[in-house]
C-alpha cells in the first residue's frame, strides 16, 4: 500500500549518526517495533515514539485491530529520495509515478514499513500514520476494496495525539482543493479501482483516486455517527461474503447518483466534522527504547530482505553479496538469501541457506522454521525437520505457520493425527482468516475418518471464502469428502460381503477321520502381496506416464509410471487412501482410480518399503494435463 508525499523536512536537528560505527545506520527498538534507519538515533528514537503513539490510538479507538502481530513489525525510515528510490518497488521509478512517501508490506514471516523522512504537510506524521493504518487492517487488506482500504487509511493518517484528548478524522484541505478543482471519479468506476488500475499508480489519477477514497470514507463515517447508522459495517459484510462492490455499495448505501451528488456537495461544503476523545496522555517511556549501532553488513542484509520481498531480486542479491563477503556468519543475510531462493522455486538451496542460518542462531525461530517447512515441501518427514518446527515454535509461540507444517508433517507420516489436529487448530485460533489453515484441519479430520467434523469445518470455510477460486477449492473438499465417506462405506460392505463369500463348510470326514465339519476360509487368499506399511522416510515424487493398472481385492492397486529414463513400479493396498489431485486442470467427474488413471501424466508421491520388488508405496497421485 503506497502513500503519495509532499517534499519538506521533518529530520530532526542535530540528529547523530549511529555512535560513529561507520556505518550510519541504526537500530531502536520497543516491546511493539524495530526502527532501522539511516538518520541517526535520535530520528530512530522520534520514528518509534510516533508508532509506539498511534497503536496506542487504536487501542483505545479500534479494540478489534489487528496490533500486535506474530510476525514482527520493521520500520526502514530512511532520509530522503535517494534513499528511497534505493528500495521501493520497481514499479515506482518510472517517470510519472507517484512519488512515495511511505509503503507497506506484508508476508508469512515479516511486516515492513519503509517510510521517508523529509516530507511534510498539514499532518508531518499523517504518512507513518497511513502505513500503520494498513498493518491495523491485518488480514482485511486482501479482499476490502482499494477505495475503503485506502480511505480509512487517509482517514486516520490526520490523527493527532495530545496530552489530553486524541483528534480523529481532521480534514485534509490538500485533499478538498483537489476535489474541488477536479471533477469526482464516478462511484462505480471508484468502487471497482483495483491495484492494477491506472488510479493506483498514475500520478494524476492516483491523487484524486486518494483524495476522493477519503473524503468518501470521511462523509460516511461522519453520516453513521449522526445517525446511529452503520453503513460502512454493512457494506464490509457484503464484500466479505463475496458481493461485488458495486452491488454492495447500492445494498449498503442506497442510490449511487444520490450518493454522488451528496458526496459532491459534501467537498464543497465550508464546515466539517471531527471527532474528539478526551483521554490521559499517552503513555510512553522512551528510555525504555534500546539503541543498537548497526554494522554496514547488517544493514546491507535488512535492506537485502526488503528489496526481495518487494520483488527486487538481482538488487535483493547485490546487497546481500557484499553483506556476506563483509560477514560470511551474517545470520540474517543467509535468511534473505534463503527468501530469495524460496522465491524463485530453488527450495534446496533455500533450504540450505535456512539451515545454515539455523547454525548460526539457534534462536532464530525464522531460520528454524523454514529450515523444517522446507524440508516437509521437499516431501522429507524427518525427525530434523520435526525438530526444526518444534524449536520455531517453542522459540516464538504465536507464529501460526510453524504450527501448520509441524501439522502438516505428522499428517504426511499418519501418526499422531490426534496432535495434527490440535496443532492445526492452534494455527486457526492465531489466524482465523486464513483458509489454508482450515482446509488442513479438514483434510486431518479426513484421514481419521471424521467425516461430520471435516465437513463442518468445510462448511465454516466456505462461508469465509473471498473469491470464487477460494469457493471452488472448499466446495471440492466437500465432494471429497463425501466421496471418501462413500467408497469407505462400499469398502466395508464388500468386506463383509467377501468374508461370508469365502467361507466354506466342508461335509464329511476331516483328513483325520474325525467325522465333526470344519469351517475352512480362504483368507490366504486375499492377503496383499505387499507391506501395508505408515508413510515413513523420505517422501519422493516422480513424474511419468501410468500404465499397468491392475486392481484387486479389496481394494489393492498396482501401477507402473514410466518416466524419460526408467519404469517404475508402485502399489498401494487401500487405493482409497491414496490423495487424488489434479495439477491444471479441473476433472470432469469423480476419479476411479482403476478406470482412469491409465495413460494419464502424472507425478507419484511415495515412499519405499520392506519389499524391495516395487520402488515403493503409493502416497498420493497429481494428474497432469
């Protein structure tokens, strides 16, 4: 999320640089926040307080925001637009882009909050506010429409916090005089302004694309409060549920010509309304602020981690190869490497930059996650990577993705599914709106033949879908999961039925003479010819053509794959249990595994068994098209 800027000054006088270490970058942090920044402690300092200030607005506005996040929160404040130019996206060096003053970043691991420091307007702070704003929105900011995410941002970024009351939602007069010059976007055309929009980017359109977004957001939030009304709720109930916001706007806020011209009016009016809390004053103890002189090295590798979760790779690399040449040890230069080559899909070599940095720091519940989460994705259910996500998340309790693979590797190994489960709850509780999270639990509750609670949570995901990809992947589990209570049924039918089959009484005499009747079964029969054995080992995947498939009693397969350079062979002795998924394509129905998997291009996951005249026990089946 981006913030356009007005060029001035707010770097603190006699700012010093980091206590001479040469390298003229510094780190502060507090309980909530870590300042990096290349302007000298005392500006550091200034930027923490002004964070340390606006989460304590929300808390007292927003119980419900989203403050303190698992993942931790680094604020890069540099000096200027040299600075800036030096990491902000690619996208934004182009001529006729806006110009940043401030931008937010997101991923699994890391919040980042770069801003530059020699702006100012008729709020100084109003960009830290903004980016802050965006962090508090949490999750929301993948699917609430651009206008509102931005318009509450712009809307709270006018904060001012004093010693005895808080101001929220002054007015923008930047913002009214270029409404006032300019005609309004159409509400239609705003409300459907996505990040590929030329209004998100485009330096014109973007200004009246934010002043607009705010005054909007500022009308209606003042209309609410008038009239005990909560518009703004309703219509983020219906963009949630998958309305589309046009639809949604015209629910929630009536006509949209009406809304138009009381929006147009509403700019051009001479008086408008704030809101004001009395409150204590903020409670801040700066000498509580720990200072750190950072190495060039150091700073080379944060600003090398930035750069590559905004896309920058090559200038990602630069940096983190001189870091490294500076610091071969440098523990947080092999986690950035590691991200880059995670990135670009080179999961062992990430894997063996995270493990690296694992050595370095054992404290780096970072490095030991990845280290573990990679080695589950590469298929390996090792007790060095079980050890991995235990340490990650006995080192950092409340980071949601360790519990997920640590889940996930136990569910690979069937076993312990009972502690799976558990784990992947753990994750939903710290993450409700993760999806993933959820259709886990579900596939856990799967594989114990919980079928009830499976679909139940299904259902709850279905309902926190967002788009209709999302929809689609939650309504397939639910056929699944039918599916396999169905076949698991038919398998237990045919069970029975095959054991009173195959029992024969046999009249007469026995073979000694005894004249009484045995009951005879031919059980020997039915036995697979190979081990029924728990995933175990190392999970390899193979790519190939299916050919062979033979099926029988009661539900054994065996397959061939040939590949480019050999055939191999592969059973399984309950193809029900075997994972079924398809890689680019939609079936067209249900799978039968021994009808239509012949000729098919696939990859095999697997392991090896005792019986060493296969190449191993079939764990799941992706079909290729």
């Amino acid at each position: 999320m981006l913030k356009r800027m007005v060029v001035g000054c707010l770097l603190v006088a006699g700012s010093v640089w980091a206590r001479d270490n040469g390298s003229g970058w510094v780190e502060v942090k507090s309980p909530h926040f870590t300042v990096v920044t290349d302007a000298g402690d005392r500006q550091g300092r200034h930027v923490l307080a002004q964070f340390e200030r606006m989460r304590w607005v929300f808390q007292s506005t927003l119980p419900g925001a989203n403050l303190d996040p698992s993942n931790p929160i680094v604020v890069i404040a540099v000096k200027g637009q040299k600075d800036m130019e030096a990491l902000e996206p690619a996208a934004y060096l182009a001529k006729g882009q806006i110009g940043l003053g401030g931008l937010f970043s997101r991923s699994t691991d890391k919040n980042y909050i770069l801003v530059r420091l020699d702006v100012e307007g008729e709020h100084p702070w109003s960009f830290v506010y903004h980016e802050y704003t965006h962090l508090a929105e949490g999750s929301a900011t993948e699917w609430m429409p651009l206008w509102l995410n931005e318009g509450l941002a712009e809307f709270f970024q006018n904060t001012e916090v004093q010693d005895k009351q808080v101001l929220l939602g002054q007015v923008s007069y930047n913002d009214l005089q270029l409404l006032r010059q300019n005609r309004l976007i159409p509400l239609p055309v705003l409300f459907k302004v996505d990040a590929t929009s030329p209004y998100y980017h485009q330096e014109q359109k973007g200004d009246l694309f934010y002043a607009e977004s705010w005054a909007l957001t500022h009308y209606l939030e003042v209309a609410d409060f008038k009239d005990h009304a909560n518009r703004l709720g309703k219509y983020l109930q219906l963009v949630n549920k998958g309305v589309d916001s046009v639809t949604a706007a015209e629910q929630a806020f009536g006509d949209l010509k009406t809304l138009q011209k009381a929006l147009d009016d509403y700019t051009r009016a001479g008086q408008y309304t704030y809101f004001r809390k009395s409150t204590e004053a903020v409670p801040l103890d700066e000498s509580a602020f720990a200072e750190t002189p950072l190495t060039l090295a150091d700073a080379d590798a944060i600003r090398g981690d930035f750069l590559a979760q905004v896309g920058r790779m090559d200038d990602a690399r630069a940096l983190l190869d001189q870091a490294l040449k500076a610091d071969p040890d440098n523990v947080k230069a092999h986690e950035a490497m590691g991200l880059i080559e995670f990135r670009a899909g080179h999961r062992e070599e990430a894997k063996k930059w995270y493990e690296e940095a694992a050595a370095l720091d054992s404290k780096s519940y970072l490095a030991q996650y990845y280290a573990g989460a990679l080695a589950v994705m590469g298929g390996s259910t090792t007790e060095a990577a079980e050890k991995s996500l235990r340490a990650a998340i006995e080192l950092n309790p409340r980071f949601a993705p360790a519990y997920d693979a640590l889940a996930n590797l136990l569910a690979r190994r069937n076993e312990k599914l009972d502690e799976a489960h558990m784990l992947e709850l753990q994750a939903v509780t710290l993450d409700p709106t993760n999806l993933h999270y959820r259709l886990n639990t579900a596939s856990i509750l799967l594989e114990q033949d919980n079928y009830d609670s499976s679909v139940r949570v299904l259902q709850g995901a279905r309902a926190m879908a967002k788009n209709p990809l999302e929809v689609d992947v939650v309504e397939r589990m639910l056929k699944q999961v039918d599916q396999r209570r169905t076949q698991m049924e038919e398998f237990k039918r045919q069970q029975t039925e095959a054991q009173v089959h195959t029992t024969v009484i046999v009249q007469g005499p026995s073979a000694a003479g005894s004249g009484t009747g045995v009951a005879v079964t031919n059980e020997e029969d039915a036995k697979p010819k190979h081990p029924t054995e728990t995933p175990h080992g190392q999970m390899r995947v193979m790519r190939g053509v299916i050919r062979g498939v033979t099926c029988g009693y009661p539900a054994v397969m065996e397959l061939s794959l040939e590949t480019s350079a050999k055939k191999l062979s592969f059973y399984s002795n309950n193809y029900y249990k075997v994972e079924y998924s398809a890689a680019n394509f939609t079936p067209k129905g249900e799978v039968h595994p021994c009808e239509d998997l012949e000729g098919t291009k696939a990859e095999v996951e697997y392991f090896a068994t005792a019986d060493k005249t296969v190449d191993g026990q079939i764990v799941g089946i992706m079909m290729i098209k």
